[in-house]
C-alpha cells in the first residue's frame, strides 16, 4: 500500500498533493528550505532555497516582501525540482499540485493568489545573480543588472534562523 503523507519536521503527516490550511506551519517551510539546495545541487557549494528567498523578499517593497520570502515555499512540501524538468508538458500533474499549494500557502498568509510581477522579476534577476558566483560559467542575460554582490555561504541553522526573523519581521511590520 502507498503512502499518501509526508512526515513534517513537526512530525505531522501531511499529504502535499491535498494539502490544507492547517496542514502549513511557517517553522517547518523555513526548517526544510534551509536544507532543500537549489539548482539540483550543481553549485559551487550547497546554496539553499531559503536563502534565495530570503534575499529576494530584501528587494520586494514592503506590500510584496511577504510573497517574496514565501515564492517557493511549495517545495518545502514537494522538494525543488529543476525548471528544465518541470517546465515539460509531462510534468503537468505536479505543475498542478504545485499551484494548489501555493494558493493554500497565500490563504494562510492572507496573499493574492497570483506571485506579484516584482516578485517574480526580483527572483529572475537574483537567479542571475548568483549563477554568477554559484558557477564557473554562467552566461548572464544582455544589460542583467545585478542586485547582489555576492552569494554568503550559510549553515542551514542560520538559514533557518534568518528565515523566521525575516518572516518576523516582515509579519511585524504589516
């Protein structure tokens, strides 16, 4: 018989693909992007998720901080999964499951269903960013203008930390 859950840091069964309001909890989002590394693990050194997040929710203004931090807070439930695999007609299933967390995740938080355009370009301009410093080619787009200057190699407890602070912070000041 499958499994139908996954195990949070909390310890609570969660099943990703029916997920719910109450099945979200900011601690274990921040605990498994700390740990989750993005670009498959290709980089340079391990460089996580939650770090990237955080720094795109630093270039967000302040109505958008929010999203900014929490833009791929699905994959704390489903793990990050390479753009060039999941962009592919086949992968359409997890696309949808994806979306579905990310509309529970913006109810929870009380955000708009869609990512905001400045999110968005934020993130694809940071992307940039650190393909630079993260690889020893990377190929950056005509006029890329850079928002950061380099990429920090962090703990994923100091990840973790950092993560909730900005979350504090940004929650705090709504």
């Amino acid at each position: 018989m499958a499994v139908k859950w996954i195990r949070m840091y909390n310890s609570a069964k969660v099943n990703p693909v029916h997920l719910k309001p109450e099945d979200v909890n900011i601690s274990n989002i921040a605990h498994s992007l700390s740990i989750i590394n993005r670009f498959t693990g290709q980089s340079r050194f391990a460089y996580s998720v939650g770090l990237h997040s955080i720094l795109v929710a630093s270039f967000c203004s302040k109505k958008n901080k929010l999203w900014g931090l929490l833009h791929d807070a699905p994959e704390s439930f489903i793990n990050d999964l390479a753009s060039p695999v999941k962009n592919q007609k086949e992968m359409k299933p997890y696309r949808n499951v994806e979306r579905h967390i990310k509309n529970v995740i913006a109810y929870v938080f009380g955000l708009p269903k869609r990512i905001p355009d400045e999110v968005i370009e934020i993130d694809h301009r940071i992307v940039q960013d650190e393909g630079k410093y993260l690889f020893t080619k990377w190929d950056l787009p005509k006029g890329h203008k850079p928002l950061i200057k380099y990429v920090p190699y962090l703990l994923p407890d100091e990840v973790e930390n950092m993560f909730i602070n900005t979350f504090n912070v940004i929650i705090g000041g709504l």
